[in-house]
C-alpha cells in the first residue's frame, strides 16, 4: 500500500535556515514565525488532516535533521540562502541518502545553491539575479500536472527578486512551471527531478526581502508540490546486486 | 479540488474491440468476460471503492463511446487489433477532444496501432513482432514512479507475443518499464506522454492468445495507471487565445 | 558515410507559402523575395558551400513538394499563415512520410498550426497571441546546443509578435529557447522533437509584419538547426517487422 | 564558428586506469596497448583527420589530466575499474569544472562508478551485474540520433559481463540505445547527459575481461560520441551573474 493511498497523514518536515530572521528586523517583520513558520502554514491550510507537518533549522542540534527525523519524514522541504556552508557535510550525507531511497525534497528559491540541492544535480547551479522589486509572472507550461492544479495562469506576484537564465540545471524531468520578471528576464522556475527513488521539486519563488511565502497561490504550489512528492512505495536504497542467472524466478522476485 | 483527493471515486471506461472473444473459442475461454471484462476486473479489485468501472465496445452504437459517456469518463482503457479500420473516425475525434481536454487514456498491447494512438503521436507506432510464446520478462527503471509501485522486479510473464525495437514512438516522457523476450529483443513496455491535458500511459503487455490480463501484477500496473493519469483539475479544451497586454492583471485571472 | 560527413552539401528546401507577400503591400516591402527568400538567404550567407538551397510556394504544382523534390532534400524548412488549410492531405501525407524517413523538418513562427506539425504533435498547436510590437527576448536555456551556437543572450528582436503559453505541444524532447515579451509573457519559443527517424526543429520568431527574417541572430539559430536536422544515416521508413527467433543472427543483420 | 565546423582536428583524451592489464596476464594478452589504447585506435580508425587523439593513465603525475592537457581537450573518455578510488579528489574537481564549462565526456563500462559519473549524476549509479559471459545485444531505440549512426540493430557482442536494471542515474535527456543479455536482463545502456555547458554520453559495452574495445561497432558508437559530444561554442564556465536591469541592451549582449 502506497503511503499516499494510505489512511495515515504524510509526514513533512519542514526546514530553513532560520538566520535572516534573527538578524533583520524587516525579515523579522515578514516572517514572525520563520520562513520555515510561513511555508509549514501554507502547506497545513491546504492540506489539512492529509498531512502532519513539523518544522526544523539550521541551528538546531544535527540542523534539527537527525537519522530518527529523516526516517519519519515523507518529504522535506528546504530554503537557505547566507549559510549554506554552515549545513554540516554529515547532514548533507544523510538527507542524500534519504532522497536516494525515496523521500520527496522540495528545493525553494535561494535553496538553489544548497549543498544538498548541487549535490543531487550535478552542476552549478548558478543563476542570474537582482533584488529591485520586479513583478513576477509564473506560467504554467504543463497544465496536466498534478504540481500546477489550482493555481491562476499566471500566478502574479507583485514584487520579487529576479532570479533569470541562464540557470545551470540538468534539464529537468518535468518542466511545469517558466516565470517572466519585469526586466524582460526568464526563469524555469518550476522543476521536477527524480534521483535516486527520490522526488524532487524545485520551485524559485519566495524570498526572505517579500512576503512571497504568505501568497495564497505559491502556498498551493508547494503544498501540491508535497502530495506529488511523496513516495509511492517503501523506502529502499538503491544498491549493486550481484545476480546470478534466472535468480528473478525463485521466490525473491518481489524483494 | 482535484477529482484525485475528492470522495467520488474515479470514472473508469474500459474499451475494447471485442471481436477476437467472437471469432475464436480458445480466445473465448481465455477470456469469457471479454478482454474488457478481464481488463476491468482488474481495476475493480485493485482499486474497490476508489473507482466506478464501465465497459464498452466496438458493436455498440458509436462503440460505446458518446459524448456523454466520454464526458462522464476520468480515464479511458483501450484495447484493439483486428479492427482498427472500423473505429470511426468522428469517435477517433471526440476521444482526441476529451484528451486534449484531460480525459487520462490507457493504451494497451495492440493499441499501439490504433486510430487515437497514432494520431496522438503522429508517428507510425511500427514495431517488431513474433509470436512464438516467448517469456516476457517487465523491468522497472523509474522505481519512484507511482505506476511501478507494488510490482516485482521484473514481473514474469511466461508466455506472450514478443513486441521489440524500433518501436516507432516520440520518446517517452517519462520511461516506466522496458522488457526482454526469450529471443533477445528488448521494448519500451510502459511508457508516459503528455498530449494537451491529457495523461497518457501505453504499456506493452497482453495479448488475445495468452491470459495476460489475469495477471496479477499486469493488473496492478494498469490499476496504478488509472490514477496516475485521472485528471489533477477541471476539465478544459487548449484553445486559441487572443491576450490583451496586462490581461492578467483583471479579475479574470483565474479562468 | 553520413550526409553530415560527406563533401556533398546539405539539401535544403525552404518553403513558405507565399500569399502575404503578394496581397499586402507592406509584407510585400519587407520580403520582396517573399518570406522564402529571406529565410534562404539566410541560410546561404550562414552556411555558403555547406548547402545547396531552393526554394518553393504554396501555389506552385503540388505545393513544389514533389516526391522528386522531397526525395532530394534533406532538410525542409516550413513557413504557412493564412492558407494552411490549402495545404493537400496529399502533399502533408508525403511531408509526413519523408520525416518518417529521417528528413529534418524546420517549423517557423506561424507554421505551428501549419498541417505538418499539428500531425506530427497529435496535440492542438494552440497559444496565446498578440499582434501590439512587443519586444521579443529569446534566452537559451541550453547553451551546449548546437542550435544555440553563436547567438547573444538574449537575442533582442525589437518588435514582433508575441506567442505566449500555454503553446499546447507535447513536451519537446530539448527545450533550447524561452522567450519573453513586453507584456510579460514567455513562450517555448525553440523546441526539437524526434518523430520516426525525423528530426524537427520549431522556432517562434518571425512574421510577416515584422522584418525578423532579416535578424543576424534569428538567421543564425536557422541555420544552425538545418546543420542539426539533417540527417545522420540512410533515409529508411519504419515499418511493421515479423521476426524470427534469433533473426539478427544471420547476415541480415545490418540492413 | 564552432569547432566542429572549423578545420581543426577535434583533441581527444582517452582516460584509463590502467591497472587491469599490469596485474592480470589475461587483460594483458587482450589489450596489449592497455583498454586506452584499444579505445583510442578505435576513435582513430573510424575519425581518421577529424582527431587528434592521445592517451593518459591513472599512474601518470596527476593521472596525466592536468590543467593544460584539459584546456586542449575537446573530448574525454574515460575508462575505471578497480581504483576509483585512487584517483584525486583535485583531478576529479578539475574535470568537472572542465565538462561545466563544455568539455564533453564519454563515460566507458565500469566508469558507472568513478567519481566524476556519480559527481555529475548526484546518484548512487549501482546497478545489477553478473560476470557468467552473457550475450550482449545493443539496440538502438533512437535511430535518428547520429551516435546510432552506422551501426546494426542489434550490435551482438558474443561474450560480456552482464548489466543490468536497475541503473540508479537520472532520467538520461536521450536514450540511445537498450542491451539484453543472455539471462533476460535489460539494461540502458546508451544515455546522453548535459550538464552544465558539457554533453557527456554514457555506454555500457566493454570490460577488461572480454574483447569488447576490438569490437567494429563498439568502437564505432564511441567514435559517433565523441563527434557528438564537441563543444558547439568556445569553453565556458557557468557563473553567478549579477545583472542590472535591461543590461542586455548595451554592448556586453554577446557576452
């Protein structure tokens, strides 16, 4: 039985940094209860009973990220943005191994240079951008998926950082979501990858300067985006099988 | 509210073309039901209460498939071989038109040659044949795909008609299953596309000569299918937009 | 040896359908060659000895896509607006026939709802649209594309068109351009696909009213995606193939 | 101009360990100029002019990829075994870097688990495998791609160590080829990847146990990769750009 057909609520942790906050009074301001408080909001208010969501940090022992945490959690999500390097090797480790063996990530904006969002992709992750107050316009390319349900074409968000192309990504799995800022630059910034037996769910908007993450629209896109994510089946690591010849048809087929 | 997370369970049709069962006892004891009986006892038992399950065929007036049934339908099973050619064209139109719209379609075996099939990939759906009873033997490549959960690695299928490469396909979005047959060949057997809002999913497995779709793995992969490909929102028909500049910005933002 | 490594140049065939040109003046000043013209112009002044270009018009006998013509081009580039429904079945059938075979196909601007692509994509083709000179900026997402060789990013196209999403294609196998536009929309403006052995190439930008067939840059992303579809092997039809057990065996093996 | 097209000969590095045939008198008879020198007689052969093709190994100062030797690469294939290990976390840091900013590589065979395939992929990379002189057949499941160029369907390599699904890599952006073995296993065994400004290609055929590198068609298909996977455009590294608005209007667009 898949965790999603199942009676019992997903399992979400939610996680940020958790430094802006404390350092900045207008950040302090937008996000009283933490960046990682406005995204756990959202992702309650749209799924109700389907999920139990807890929240962790960066100062926390273990980034609040231990192995017992991990095994309890169906899909994380993830914002950082000046304290990338503080996230310890081990956690990164650990939250890899994790996505490998199927636990659902959502990668948010500045997230894009984490340790474990380069890790899991390969690349640089780079990006153009300026913080100058564009209007943000996200549009839906891939309207039969389940990510992009419910949501406006375009979602407008008033005022944003422009994060624009060209970003250095693999191409994603699923490209659902392109985004427009104010000067004239383009985003993808509604990304699927699968890794592992992970799902993984990058999305741009939202950032610590905007109260991008109180905005009904991008609350549902995450919240969506969280159903999507989580696993489908047991979690099990990826691993080098030696198979002897026919081994399929003993009785271990299923295993 | 997507029809996924609402009560009401799922609309399933389940078509096939019905003249083997006529023509053919050995077809006819394997599958006295029909292959669409076969096909939607499957469904039933492995989704229950989740779907409500209809069938339809190609004596019945316009096959079965009215506008209204189509309307009332969330996803469509097809299964056809001997006579595509008397498929209509003004049914191949309407089922084109609902999956434009959303309406998901399961494509099975032979219905790589059908009417809708090709016209939804615009290739020649060819492929290699024989059938000799090979064992076929469905591998799984994309673990973390809800259609592949539940099923052995691979599913043995003792005997079946070989279907191998090229098979003349636009590359899968998203590649589920590849299989091997006895003689060496290999195929992409379960294989997703997206064709407006429409989620489609062909998988390769099943035949009119071998009890395939008794199965019981063969089974849960089409009732996996089922609700991946039931539609994440309303149903609607891509069409040609004349946009203002700033439409957005009006109330009618959501329609 | 492939076409692409022999001395012998590339076969080009630029076709449009040349009526703007002879019914409005305006389109008749900025194309005095005809659309046609301009987008083989284009071609030879980027590819000189690389290729042999001609050229060929709607109103010609069978469109000037004869079989002899077809059979003797390797990549055609296709350009239609308001006569796409004179297009024969006959002549669409053989386009589609030969891109089956493996000649690559250029889809312009408004050829998106051309017969050829609408069949080739089994989709609608539609999209959202706005004749107010808007300023096109064309980003590449794919900068190891051999497509997007020696263009700026973005290229600026100071007054076209807009197209915007949701272009109702099927997912394209390489996303290589993003558009955006004054009003704040972005398109999938620079798409490949594969179809049987064909490849196919669409690029948004260019229209009648506007000179952007005369663009440096817009030439150049033309040119480089005739190199990119041409052909690499023997043009071969797929087809339907009964196969013996362990047939590749034998001598036949190659063919 | 890009580098394919100018007179220039394409320089390639042919990477191997090296270490199989020094300690195994078995590996030495097969690949008495070492598995680099069967690959890069290979490469040689079928590209004559077009390359300039040398050779480098794990016991070389700094593996013999230093920056220079890597600044004149165009291509790298790459060839491990028993020794990943061994090699420098600063070489492997100075190849990636190289293959963001467009150096191509081939990945061989049991590279699957070097540490430059599993740093680009962020994926375990485990696999299935079986040392029993299984029947390899390569089948090309994308004809229209010229790495397939030239070569039957299938390719059938007698004797080969068996691979097999599951692969833990990301989605490959194009499946070239699938292989079958001996004991129905199937395995993707022909996979284009970009990543950052690099393409890299990964092909499974080849071991040093077996002939494998003295086959015409394996060799033929690497020879195809590397065509392939030459840098369309002058090297360059992706970055974090900071851009003002419309800065694209200036002079600096090409840049």
């Amino acid at each position: 039985m898949s965790p999603k057909m199942s009676a019992a609520p997903l399992r979400v942790t939610v996680w940020s940094e958790g430094r802006h906050e404390q350092q900045d009074a207008q950040v302090a301001r937008l996000y009283p209860q933490g960046i990682h408080g406005a995204v756990a909001e959202g992702v309650r208010l749209n799924l109700g009973d389907e999920v139990r969501v807890r929240t962790a940090t960066l100062d926390e022992p273990e980034h609040g990220l231990t192995e017992e945490v991990l095994a309890d959690t169906d899909v994380l999500t993830w914002w950082g943005h000046i304290a990338h390097h503080e996230v310890s090797d081990e956690v990164v480790d650990r939250v890899h191994r994790h996505v490998m063996a199927g636990m659902g990530l959502i990668v948010l904006h500045s997230g894009h240079w984490s340790k474990i969002f380069t890790r899991l992709m390969g690349t640089t992750c780079t990006l153009r951008w300026r913080a100058e107050r564009d209007r943000e316009l996200v549009w839906t390319v891939d309207p039969a998926h389940p990510i992009a349900a419910g949501v406006p074409h375009p979602i407008v968000i008033d005022e944003q950082e422009m994060y624009g192309e060209f970003f250095d990504i693999p191409a994603p799995d699923e490209l659902v979501f392109i985004s427009s800022f104010s000067g004239g630059e383009v985003f993808r910034s509604g990304c699927t990858f699968r890794r592992g037996h992970g799902r993984i769910f990058y999305f741009s908007p939202g950032d610590q300067d905007y109260p991008v993450y109180h905005h009904p629209d991008v609350r549902r896109v995450i919240a969506n985006a969280v159903t999507w994510a989580a696993p489908a089946a047991e979690r099990r690591t990826p691993r080098l099988v030696h198979s002897e010849t026919s081994w399929f048809e003993g009785e271990g087929v299923r295993s």
